[in-house]
C-alpha cells in the first residue's frame, strides 16, 4: 500500500520558496515529497495561528537574505522574533509596563565614588535587582551585569543614574521581555 496516498501534501510557491527551485525542477510539478513536507489530514501544528503577509519582491529579496545573514531556520522564526522585539520595546516605552532586561556597566573601580553609589543604588532598588555579576577586567576596570525586572520607567531611571555617573565608561540598557509574573523553576 502507497502511504503517500493517505497524505496530503503542500504544493510548494515558488514565491514563498524561492530556495527550492531546484527541487521543484527536478522533482517536477512543484510538489514536495511527503517526508520533507507534509500536513496531515485533521493534525494541524499546534500552539501556532498562521497569518499571510504581502510585501513587494525587494523587500522580500532583503528579508529572505536578512534570514540567512541569521541563520534562521525559517522565516516564521524570524518574523515571530521581530513581533517579539517590537512589543518588548514598545512595553518599555510604556513606563507603567513590567518588564525584564540587563544593565551592563564598565567603571573605573579605583574611584571611590563609583563604587560607593554604585553599591547604594543597588541596596535602594533591591526589588528591582534579580542578580548581579562582577567581573575585573583589568586593574583599573570592572564590568558589572545587573539582572533587572520591574516597572520600565524605574528601570530606566536607575539605569540613567548609573550609566551618568563619573567613572562609568559604558552602560547599556538591554529590553529582553515583558516581564510575567514571577514563577521561580523547578528542577
């Protein structure tokens, strides 16, 4: 018995495949074989809603190059990752959100100050603090990472106020996600 029969295959466009061209050439009327694609009848992909998109050729030229440029496997993991960006950086302009992210710092460890005010703001925004590392650098620099979650205008503002002080040579402000509340793992 044919088992391809009890399968139904996707009749691949070249438009949203330009990759598989080849394929399609040698394979003949642009269909893939059933064990490289397939859905079968009554078993959609789970957890995933599928939504169609129209962009000009160019653009889709420069997204499909974009993809390979990142190695992504497909370019709904592409597009799943930008709609993520786009809403963790639009929760943290929103000050009122809870989000998560990481500050990281390179100070003069030498300066008294720095090291001082440094340490105060971490005592006064312990709630805000998940984790901290610290790593010398060199004899004169450390390089210190603050694990953050809590309300985005606060975070901000502590981030401001380290990253501004004399000392500091970098500080940066990484958005990593919208926070959700606090569940720690189980292992």
């Amino acid at each position: 018995m044919n088992r391809s029969r009890n399968r139904r295959c996707l009749r691949v466009d070249s438009l949203l495949f330009p990759d598989l061209s080849r394929f399609r050439e040698e394979n003949g009327q642009g269909y893939l074989r059933p064990n490289l694609l397939e859905v079968r009848q009554g078993n959609p992909v789970r957890g995933v809603q599928r939504f169609s998109v129209s962009v000009e050729p160019e653009l889709l030229r420069e997204f499909d190059r974009y993809c390979k440029r990142h190695r992504f496997a497909t370019r709904s993991e592409a597009v799943r990752q930008a709609i993520r960006e786009l809403l963790t950086r639009e929760a943290w302009e929103t000050s009122g959100r809870k989000v998560v992210g990481t500050l990281t710092l390179v100070y003069e460890h030498e300066r008294a100050q720095v090291r001082d005010r440094l340490l105060e703001l971490q005592h006064e925004n312990a709630d805000l603090i998940v984790s901290v590392l610290h790593v010398h650098l060199s004899h004169e620099l450390c390089l210190e990472v603050l694990v953050l979650r809590g309300e985005a205008g606060r975070l901000r503002a502590v981030a401001n106020e380290l990253r501004g002080m004399k000392g500091v040579r970098k500080g940066e402000l990484v958005f990593a996600g919208v926070a959700e509340d606090h569940h720690p793992h189980h292992g």
